[in-house]
C-alpha cells in the first residue's frame, strides 16, 4: 500500500484505508465517494497536490488529504 501522493498518473487504483482522525475529513471523503474498496484515479500532479477522479467527478485535493488516502494497484 502507498499513499495517493506516491501514485502513478492515470492508473487506476483502489482505496484501502483512509488514515485520520478527522471525522468531518472522513465525512467529507465518503460524501465524494472516496472510501475503502472504491476506484480512485490521480489524473493530474499540482503544486499544492492532485486532480482525482472518484466515481463519475474530478476532484482537486491538497497534499494532506492525499498523504492521507491509502491505495493498492
């Protein structure tokens, strides 16, 4: 398992674990489709973090959120 920042740009991957403590973060996640077992792409590498896209949606997220989203190939 790797953290989203260490995924490769336009391979698909799957969610195996969100790690904060933040439930709001948590909540905030789930409601984009963003939990354990979902397909999760990183489409584009920012400065500030990455350009994902979770179900049918593209999503910009900071380092932070990405550190903390955890993926398998």
């Amino acid at each position: 398992m790797m953290s989203l920042l260490s995924a490769q740009l336009g391979e698909e991957y799957i969610v195996r674990d969100i790690r904060t403590d933040d439930d709001e973060l948590n909540s905030f996640l789930f409601s984009l489709g963003c939990y354990s077992g979902e397909p999760i792409t990183v489409v584009k590498q920012t400065r500030g973090g990455c350009v994902v896209s979770i179900k049918d949606g593209r999503y910009n997220i900071d380092r932070q959120l990405a550190d903390a989203i955890w993926v398998e190939s």
